[in-house]
C-alpha cells in the first residue's frame, strides 16, 4: 500500500488507499495530526467516500482533502482535546 506524507503548518497530513476488492476497488484513508504546546491530536479518516477504481486515484483524493482541510484550519485541534470519553446530549445523539 502506498502512502503520502506531507508537513503543511502545524499539519502532519498521511493519506493512503485501501485495497476491498483486489485491486478492483480501492478506498481513500487520510489521517491527520496537529501540534500546539507539546500536545498531539490526530484524526483518522478511514471510511472516506467515494471507492475508486485504481489505488493512485483514492491516493490522490485523499492526499488533497487532507490538504485542503489543513489548509483551512480544519484539521483537530489540541486545544478542543478533552481526554475521556465523549458526552452527548440526548438531543444531538438523537439527531
């Protein structure tokens, strides 16, 4: 499996492809990491859409949403970070 690495900012953008069928259909996988203070927050993006026929396509799909999303600041930010588990109110898990 091939993958793409690449600094922009504070950004760490790994994008790579997932083979599901052989090499018939392949599936974009994109994790991207932040640093501020010393602290690390990653997200994982591994159930990206749409499959792609060929591995080099998803690659590059996901390699450009990464840096889109770093680029405009959308990538986790240490500072939203609260370690522990996650709370809900009824009203969004409900949504």
């Amino acid at each position: 499996m091939a993958a793409l690495r690449e600094r922009r900012g504070p950004c760490l953008i790994e994008a790579a492809a997932r083979d599901l069928d052989k090499g018939g259909h392949w599936q974009p996988w994109l994790k991207l990491t932040r640093c501020a203070g010393g602290v690390w927050v990653d997200h994982t993006f591994d159930t990206l859409k749409p499959v792609f026929a060929t591995e080099q396509a998803a690659l590059r799909y996901a390699f450009e949403l990464g840096r889109r999303l770093a680029d405009e600041g959308s990538a986790p930010s240490p500072e939203l970070h609260h370690p522990g588990p996650a709370t809900w109110t009824l009203s969004h898990a409900l949504a």
